[in-house]
C-alpha cells in the first residue's frame, strides 16, 4: 500500500461525505418547500369558507399557521440528523480508519528466502549502515501504513555473539517486509552461573511491560533459529503459536507433538495466564516441555502454521550440557503452575542498554539453590 493509494482512497471517503451532506440537504428543502404550500392551502380554504373573521384573527391563524410550519421543518431536520449521525457517520469514520491499515497480506513477501552472511562492515555495537528504518532500541514499524500487530520479540541469550550478528541482520529484514510494529529484546544472563532461561524470560517480559505497558503479544525466539520463509507471520495469535515448525536439523518435521520449544508466539494474557515460565530449571532442556503442560492445563491450544512455511535454519553452535534433573521436575509440571513462575521470579535487572538493533537486557539470575 503506498502513500498515494491511500490519499485517494481517504478523498473517495471524503466525496462520499460530501454527497450524503448535500443529499440530505436536499431532502430538507424540498420537505421545506413542501410544508408551506400545504399550509397555505389550507389557509385559502379556512379564508373562503370563514368570510366574516376580522384581520386580527387572520393574522393570528396565518402566525399559528407558520408556527406549525417552523416546528414540522425543525422536527423533520432534527430526526434526519440524528440518523445520519448514528448510521452514516459511524459507517464512514470505519472506513477512513481501515483504509490505514496495512493489508493482512504484506505485498512485498518473497516467500522461501536463502540466508546471507551478514557484510563484514555490519555492526551492532554503533548506528549501522543497514537497516536504516529500524530506530533505536530494534523498534521499527512500517511508515506508508498502520501495523495491524504489535509484538515483543525476547531473544534468551549468553556468549554467542557472532550468531546474535547474523541473527538480527537476518530477522530484520524478514520482519519489515511483514509490516509489523515490532521492537527486539536481547536478554542476557550476566555472570558464568548455570543458565537459567525461565528466570531469564520471565524478567524480560517483566522489563519489557515497565518500558512498553501496551505490548500485547510477544514472540520468543531463540538466537540460533533463522526463519527462511517470511509467509510465516510473526503476528499476534488468538491462541499460542508454535512458529518453529520445521528445522532443517531436524529434516523438517516436528520431533514430537508437545514442542513449543524454538520459536513461541504468545499473547500478554495468554502468559500471564501460564504464570510464564517455571523458574525451576538449572542447566539446559526441561523449561519448554514444562510450558507446554502450563498451556494444557490452562485449557488453551497450541497453534502451528503449516510445515511448508514454518521452516528454519539453524545456525551451528556449541550445545549445553543436559540438564540431569529436567525430567524429575518436569513430572510436577502442573502441580507448580501457580506458584512457580512470572509471579514470583526474582532476579536483578542490571543494566538496560538502547544498541540501533536491539534493546539489552543484562539479568542476574541468582544462585541455583541447594
């Protein structure tokens, strides 16, 4: 949608005002021409049938007469005038708003997408040469239209810089040409304590409400998931969406139904809902298969587009150790949902750092108890 599209939809709507106003206009004064010639009717009759009235009653009968004319007219104005503002205006007043919308398809979707390197001139450290619509902090939404959704996207990070390069270079590109209000999070684990990735995302979206308290929907992404097919949307899902579909290190199918691990798109309500993630899990593996069961129990569904367009790469990187004690806690999963969680997190904000393609987060996630 360009600019000029716009325009000359917004001045079809005005010409549509326009033509109702005057419309309406007319139908007031041909009712107002109307009126007086049925009233002087019947004045002539009353003249002819009454001939020994004085000039004084005539004229009070003629003032009366006008009298009921006035009121008719004034009754008739004031009735279409209030049907045209409860069913015309509020008509218009829709469509001039739609018109500013983006349309749900973006037109500049390219479909299944090769990967790049990012230049070697690219920089996250300082303003950089690409990306120039993005602003401060990762924030961009598209200027020639309003985005029909506005997304959070928490990326869980530590010690993996050069995927977090290729990561942003790559995803920015994609998401502009979805058309969304959309702002990047990176959050970081400070200190070489054993990782803790609830606590680490359950803070971020804490963060995330303090600076941005209308975000209604949030995206988490791993830093090592590169989608290559931007048919799938980074939009805001009626019920939890499971984006990450088909990895190529996984051939492209979907290793088990309960995985929402990669990539996991969430409305506000929708994680609160869940009490977030569990704060449970030291060490790598556990915490995403304990989020599928707080979205059962919950009663909500898991939403997942089609394997065709739900595909990624994954970025080559070293992998954590397991976790030994995933599955023991993951067993009382649903037991935990209220009292473990986005509601009692604690952990310390250390320090918030506004880079051009990211917002940092830097988060102290404590000591793992004994």
């Amino acid at each position: 949608v360009s600019n000029r599209s716009i325009s000359v939809y917004r001045c079809c709507v005005i010409c549509t005002v326009v033509m109702s106003i005057t419309s309406a206009f007319n139908i007031i004064i041909i009712i107002k021409q109307y009126l007086p010639s049925e009233n002087n009717g019947e004045l002539t009759i009353l003249k002819s049938s009454v001939d020994n009235q004085t000039a004084g009653v005539s004229d009070n009968q003629t003032n009366a007469s006008s009298q009921r004319e006035y009121n008719l007219f004034e009754e008739t104005f004031q009735i279409f005038s209030q049907a045209f503002a409860n069913n015309v205006l509020p008509v218009l007043n829709e469509q001039n708003e739609s018109s500013s919308f983006c349309p749900s398809i973006p037109p500049n979707l390219k479909g299944p997408i090769i990967t790049r390197e990012p230049p070697e001139n690219f920089t996250l450290e300082s303003m950089s040469m690409y990306h120039t619509d993005v602003q401060l902090g990762g924030y961009y939404h598209p200027k020639v239209c309003l985005a029909r959704h506005k997304v959070a996207i928490i990326v869980p990070y530590r010690d993996r810089w050069s995927i977090l390069r290729k990561f942003l270079y790559h995803m920015h590109e994609v998401l502009q040409r979805q058309q969304l209000d959309y702002r990047i999070y990176v959050c970081e684990q400070a200190f070489d304590k054993i990782f803790n990735k609830g606590i680490v995302m359950n803070g971020c979206f804490k963060e995330i409400l303090n600076l941005e308290p209308n975000t209604p929907c949030f995206i988490m992404h791993d830093v090592d998931l590169l989608l290559i097919d931007d048919r799938n949307m980074y939009t805001c899902p009626i019920y939890p969406r499971h984006l990450s579909v088909a990895i190529d290190k996984f051939d492209f199918y979907l290793p088990y139904p309960e995985l929402v691990g990669g990539v996991l798109a969430m409305r506000r309500e929708h994680y609160l809902l869940v009490n977030g993630y569990s704060t449970n899990y030291w060490g790598w593996g556990g915490e995403d298969d304990d989020m599928y069961q707080r979205i059962v129990k919950k009663k909500l569904v898991v939403d997942r587009p089609p394997a065709s367009i739900a595909r990624y790469k994954m970025l080559k990187h070293s992998h954590q150790q397991l976790n030994p004690a995933r599955m023991k806690v993951l067993r009382t999963a649903q037991k935990r949902i209220d009292l473990d969680g986005v509601n009692n997190v604690k952990y310390k904000l250390l320090n918030t750092t506004v880079y051009h393609l990211y917002t940092h987060f830097l988060i102290d996630v404590g000591e793992q108890p004994k």
